[in-house]
C-alpha cells in the first residue's frame, strides 16, 4: 500500500485476525502492547516454516510456553463474541489459528510498523496511518445483517437490505452467494461502512488494562470487564 491512502488516519482496515493475547498468556519477558504485538509479528516472519496449519499451530504453542497461561487462554472479548481462542487448533471450522498466523507473517515483513491498531497503540505514538480493526466476520452476519446463521445464498439479500444505497451487481452477488471468503470479504467491507456510520469504528485507546493487554472485536458490545482475572478454556 503506497500513496495517500498507507498515509491516511482515515482509512480502516478490517481482519479477520486476532490483535492481542489473553493478558496471562504473552511472553513473561515480553510485556503487552504495541512493541511486543510487532516483535511477534517479525518472529512469526522471520522463524517460521511457510504458511499453514502445523507451522500456525507450533508458532502459538511456543507462545503459551513462554507465558504463564494454563489450557487454552481466551480473552474476554472471545468468551462473549463466543469465539474461538487462537491457541486452539480444533474445530477446523472455527479455526482462527491459521488466518492469524499469516497475517502476524505477512506484516512482520515490514521494516517498520505502518499501521496503528486499536487499543494498542498509545496516544503518543499515533501517527496519520490507517487504523488496524480486528474483526469477526461471524458477529457482524448476526448483529448488523440480522442473519443467524451463515447462509451464503441469504447474505446478498441481506446487505441491500440494510445498505440499499450501495450498489451489488449481479456478479459479485453470485459470487458472494458462492465463495466463503468472497462472502466474508464483502461481510468485513459493507460491515466497517456500517460501524462507522453508526460512530463505532472510531480509534480508541483504552484505560482499562484489561482492554489494553487483549483488544477487542470491533462492534462487539461490551460488558463488565474484569480488569484482571484470568480467562481459559481446559483441555476438556
């Protein structure tokens, strides 16, 4: 990304990635923040073995050794999105593992961070970049396309539905009514329109520690939060 829009403050970028540890479960000599999120996404560059399952699911396993955290940590975030932790390999179907792992690959190629990510980067360290979203395609079908479950041939109808000022040719509804990851491609896009009219998609930086060590899914309503017990799923 060149030009204006890598410049911009301005531009949102929506992931279907996880930013952020369960608080117990970051490296004991790496503290929680934007730094330690970086040098993660370099290590994951720069010592893994190619893309895929089995390098995704060693390059976490040897982040939880390195941590305090018992089982399989979940953030708060997750437990109420009922999402699955990215320490997990299993359900295959519900596996956020692999996409995060490429994703943490592809930006630690960069020399130098190019983004500011919500809820990590500090107030003083906020330049005009695009903002960094993590996102959960899943919330967004049930929350803003009012869809509850996730039928591709029903999500075209929905978005002109609820955005019936954007335009869907014929093509790119078939295909969206056929290709999963075109679907949620399309989800995370018409979605981050959807946030931001509705004054959700605003940068926040968090005082809350526990927001601060985890992040949040952006359009997640929020509850209490605990600013420091644990969360974690057992092996059961």
């Amino acid at each position: 990304m060149t030009g204006e829009a890598a410049d911009s403050d301005r531009l949102a970028i929506l992931l279907d990635c996880v930013f952020g540890l369960e608080q117990n479960a970051w490296p004991r000599h790496m503290p929680p923040g934007l730094n330690t999120l970086w040098q993660l996404f370099r290590r994951a560059a720069q010592e893994g073995q190619g893309y895929g399952l089995k390098p995704a699911a060693a390059f976490f396993a040897k982040i939880l050794e390195e941590s305090t955290a018992r089982g399989f940590p979940v953030r708060h975030c997750e437990v109420l999105a009922n999402a699955n932790s990215v320490f997990r390999t299993h359900p295959f179907q519900k596996n956020i593992q692999c996409g995060t792992y490429r994703i943490w690959r592809d930006l630690g190629q960069s020399p130098e961070p190019w983004l500011n990510i919500r809820y990590f980067t500090p107030a003083r360290e906020v330049r005009h970049k695009p903002w960094l979203y993590e996102a959960y395609p899943s919330l967004i079908w049930r929350e803003h396309f009012q869809l509850r479950t996730r039928n591709l041939a029903e999500l075209p109808g929905a978005m002109k539905r609820v955005l019936p000022e954007i335009r869907l040719s014929r093509e790119d509804a078939e295909l969206i009514a056929r290709h999963p990851d075109y679907a949620d491609a399309a989800v995370l896009a018409m979605g981050g329109f959807l946030l931001d009219r509705a004054g959700l998609l605003k940068p926040k930086l968090s005082r809350n520690q526990r927001l601060a060590r985890e992040g949040w899914i952006v359009g997640l309503k929020k509850q209490k939060v605990d600013p420091e017990g644990p969360t974690s799923e057992t092996q059961a």
